[in-house]
C-alpha cells in the first residue's frame, strides 16, 4: 500500500498532472475478452486471503472507492455490499458484463475504460484499488507512469493508492504442476 502524499507531490516530482503521456490502448488479453471465458474466471480464480484485506482496508464508514481492473467485479461488490461509493473501471466488456450480471441491486458504477486515461469529473476517491494483475498489464515505464499519474488525479488529499504486485523472483510458476 502506498499513501498519496499531498496534491502538490506528482508536480513536485516532475510529473504534473497535465504531462502528455503517449501510452497504448489497452488490447484485454483474451481470457478476459471473450465471453465465455469471462464467465468461467470466477471459477478458477478464487479470491485470495490478501484480496479481502483490501476489503477491510475501506473500512466500516462509506468512502468513494475506485476498482481499476475491476474484472468480473467481486472485490468492488463486496466494497459496494459494505456500503462504499463504488466505481468498478475495466477495458475487457466481457468481464464488465459478468460483474453487471452479479450486481442486481446497481450498487456500483461500472466503466470501460483504460486506466491509463480514465476520467470522471466528479468527486475524487478516498481509496483506490487495484488487485490481482492489474498493474503487471502496464508493461513500461511510461504506461506505469500514467497509470499512477492518473490515480494520482482522481485520489482526495489524504487519499490512497493500493495495489498487488508479483515478485518475480518468487518464481511461483514453478510450482503449478
């Protein structure tokens, strides 16, 4: 978990809000592109122990929530089930079709969009998450960078930023067989 400094410390950095960043568009990788692949993620993906951490992290007072790379929307339903302000943003429709398809009450507002460029203009967030792979999708610097630019921009002072990250040298992948 990282915590926001002031509003003042990307500009302090070099970085202001209104550098130009050319990143990519966001192609989904195709298990989150097709639909019925999208609809099986929740089944071989269950979630982890850490996942509910961040859950727990919102706490029990209502905050405004932002979920970048929301998926199929389990952890931003279960943000919005606590009584958060709930956004749920994700370039993939077909995952965002499965997390609209669980949230028969409309508790979260849900966007396609790229996390890279997305843009609200309504009330800042208090916490902004993002789990599982979502910032291994940003593959340079640049396209990091503008990702935590932009979260930057949509965090209220005292805001914070929290997301997972792989340790590469871990190399669990060594031990799924």
């Amino acid at each position: 978990t990282f915590r926001r400094a002031s509003r003042g410390s990307a500009a302090a950095s070099g970085h202001d809000r209104a550098t130009p960043y050319a990143p990519q568009t966001v192609t989904p990788d195709a298990i989150f592109a097709d639909p019925q692949l999208a609809r099986l993620y929740d089944a071989v993906n269950p979630i982890e122990d850490d996942q509910l951490g961040l859950v727990e992290m919102a706490g029990s007072e209502p905050i405004r929530v932002l979920d970048l790379g929301c998926g199929t929307g389990r952890i931003a339903l279960m943000l919005a089930e606590r009584g958060h302000d709930v956004v749920g943003v994700d370039p993939a429709t077909a995952m965002l079709e499965v997390a609209r398809a669980h949230d028969v009450d409309d508790r979260v507002r849900w966007i396609e969009g790229d996390a890279r460029h997305v843009e609200f203009g309504d009330a800042p967030f208090d916490l902004i998450v993002m789990t599982g792979n979502v910032f291994q999708v940003f593959l340079t610097d640049d396209d990091a960078l503008a990702t935590l630019v932009r979260a930057h921009h949509h965090l209220m002072p005292g805001g914070r930023l929290t997301f997972e990250s792989r340790e590469p040298s871990a190399r669990e992948w060594e031990t799924w067989t």
